[in-house]
C-alpha cells in the first residue's frame, strides 16, 4: 500500500473488461474507439497491473516487451476521481520492480510531444517526467505528424 492507500496487484492477465471500463471514463486521453479496444485487448494478453482504493479499482497499467533489454508501458489510465493522488506513481513503481525482476534495463512510453497543444497532454508529460521518465525523442512517423510521438524512458 503506498500513501494514498492504493494497492497494486500484478502482473494480471485477462483484465482487457476493466481496463476497458477505466479508458471509456478518459475520453480526453483515450478518444479513438478503435485505440481503446486496442488497448484493452492487450489488457486481455499482456502484463498489467491493477490499482484499488478503498475497494474500488482505480487504474491499470500494461507492459510490453519491446527487446531484451526494454519493455514499454503500453497504456496505463486512472480514473478522474483518482488523479493526483499517487496511484498512477504506485502503478509506474510497480511495473518498474517487476521490469527490473524480469531482467528489463529500460522502460519506455510513448505519449504526445509537447508541440501538441491538447492541455491533458501536457499533464500526462508533466506526471511522467515527476516519477522519473527523460523525454528521448520526438517519433512523428510513430502517429503521424499531427499527433506528433514523444519518447520517454527510464533506466531502470
């Protein structure tokens, strides 16, 4: 349990109905309805880790292996109610230990560059670089140039 009285379970598989439910309240980050079922297939299959407060379920996280020495979290969400209040930070620290277990170096994630001016963007850069992310590279071949790729990672 971490101080915001969030506990972590993970690495689950088949959890693609409840991260489904999580993204549907986060049209904001999760607005392509192809991309959220995407996401929430991969909920089904990879990795992830379910965060809960008070009994309620509040955010997910999955990992995927890009290489032998790095593994990308390849969504991750917590509800509104719950933002700031240090789930996602407890998801990241999570997934990160277990990387580290799994013999991982790097971990990674991919979100919208700051040339994007979408004001819920900027947060989501602002949260990954607090629990320890380094913006690496700007991918706009990744999305396409109008939704430009931001690289971070972490050294694990």
């Amino acid at each position: 349990m971490n101080d915001a009285g969030a506990v972590v379970c993970g690495p689950l598989s088949g959890q693609g109905a409840l991260a489904e439910g999580i993204l549907r309240a986060l049209p904001d980050w999760f607005g392509l309805e192809q991309a959220l079922v995407d996401y929430a297939h991969a909920a089904d299959e990879l990795p992830t880790f379910v965060a809960a407060r008070g009994g309620e379920t509040v955010g997910f996280l999955t990992l995927k292996p890009t290489s032998g020495d790095a593994v990308e979290i390849h969504v991750m969400a917590v509800i509104p109610g719950a933002h700031r209040r240090g789930v996602g930070r407890a998801l990241v620290e999570r997934a990160a230990t277990h990387a580290r277990a799994q013999g991982f170096s790097m971990l990674h994630v991919k979100t919208l560059a700051p040339s994007d001016p979408h004001p819920p963007y900027a947060t989501t850069r602002a949260f990954y670089v607090a629990v320890g992310f380094c913006p690496l590279e700007v991918l706009p071949q990744v999305w396409g140039p109008e939704n430009p790729c931001l690289l971070m990672v972490m050294v694990l």
